[in-house]
C-alpha cells in the first residue's frame, strides 16, 4: 500500500493533541460547522497578499491556523452523540484506527476517493487564493465541500457500523453512571 494511502500510526495522532477528550469535544455541532466555515477564511486569508502583502497575508493565515488547532478544543462535548455531526467526526476516529482495528474495505475506498476529491478541491482553492482567480476559488470550494461532505456521511456510517464492533469504540459514548448522588438519596431515606 503507498505511503500516502496507509493509515496514520497512533504515535503521530497523539502528536496532533488529539486525545480522546478533544476528540469528544470535536463532536460538538458547533466545532464541526465552525470548522467547516473556515475553508472560505482561509482562502481569504491568502488572498489578502495582493492589498496587503505576504506578510501580513502570512499573519492572518497564522491565524486561520490557530483557529484550526484551538476549535476542537474550545467548544464542549456534544450531550448526544447519535447526530450526524458527532457520528461523523467519531467515524473518522475509528476510520484513522484502522490500522489497529481494521475498518470494511468499501468504507475505506470511499473514504480515501472523498478526501482525494477534497483535497484536489483544496488545492485548486490554494491555487485561486495564491494566483487571484475568483472562478478558481469558488470551484475549489465547491470541490472540497463536496468531498468533505460525503466523507463525513460515509465516517458516519462506518461509525455505525463499527461502534459496537470494538469495546474501545462502544466506551466512546457512554456516560459513566455516577451513584454517589442516589446513595446519599437512599441513605437520607434510610435515616429519616
């Protein structure tokens, strides 16, 4: 399998900050549709060097990235995870798992064709940004937003699929039942 096609070993998901309360955090609606906004921001971003040059283009890209990195990490975890939004963002955990708990070969294929599409989409919006091409920009977007969309409805049904296949993944979702507030009930009932 090509380097580019194999998954991403846990040792450099880590490296990323994801662990699995940013990951909780991440399935929150407002991270997922935040996050998805920020495609047109960016391009923005780059655009700005022609009124304002590369570095100040470069600084508010910094600040796109910043954004990027922070949102999985400001918003709180969803109070339900049968969404699409959080049974997406929780596919795609379980679809970079795969090389530990492998994932159905057609859900695989489709993963990797959408985010080819998103990513030539990406690029081509790069592309616009960087060389000013409004048409380049808004087919790019199109592009990324049509892969990026089906990849997230194919990462929710894998979930779907996978979430009791793999007792770390049916942990993801449950609440631990907290008991100290029912034995203190049923001991104030005891003693009045």
């Amino acid at each position: 399998m090509s380097r580019l096609l194999r998954p991403m070993d846990p040792g450099r998901l880590r490296m990323l900050g994801m662990d699995s309360e940013v990951w909780k955090r991440h399935a929150s609606g407002w991270s997922v549709w935040t996050r998805f906004a920020t495609l047109p921001i960016l391009y923005l971003a780059i655009w700005s060097h022609v009124e304002l040059g590369w570095p100040l283009a470069l600084a508010c890209i910094g600040v796109v990235a910043v954004w990027l990195w922070l949102n999985p990490r400001v918003f709180p975890a969803p109070r339900r995870f049968d969404r699409w939004h959080a049974r997406a963002v929780l596919g795609e955990r379980v679809w970079l798992n795969r090389a530990i708990v492998p994932v159905p070969q057609d859900a695989n294929r489709k993963a990797l064709g959408f985010s080819l599409l998103a990513g030539i989409g990406f690029v081509i919006g790069l592309w616009g940004a960087v060389w000013p091409s409004i048409p380049l920009i808004i087919a790019g977007t199109a592009l990324t937003y049509c892969g990026k969309l089906a990849f997230l409805n194919v990462m929710a049904g894998l979930y779907d699929l996978m979430r009791d296949a793999h007792p770390l993944y049916r942990s993801w979702t449950q609440i631990p039942d907290n008991d100290n507030g029912r034995d203190r009930q049923n001991d104030a009932q005891r003693a009045g």
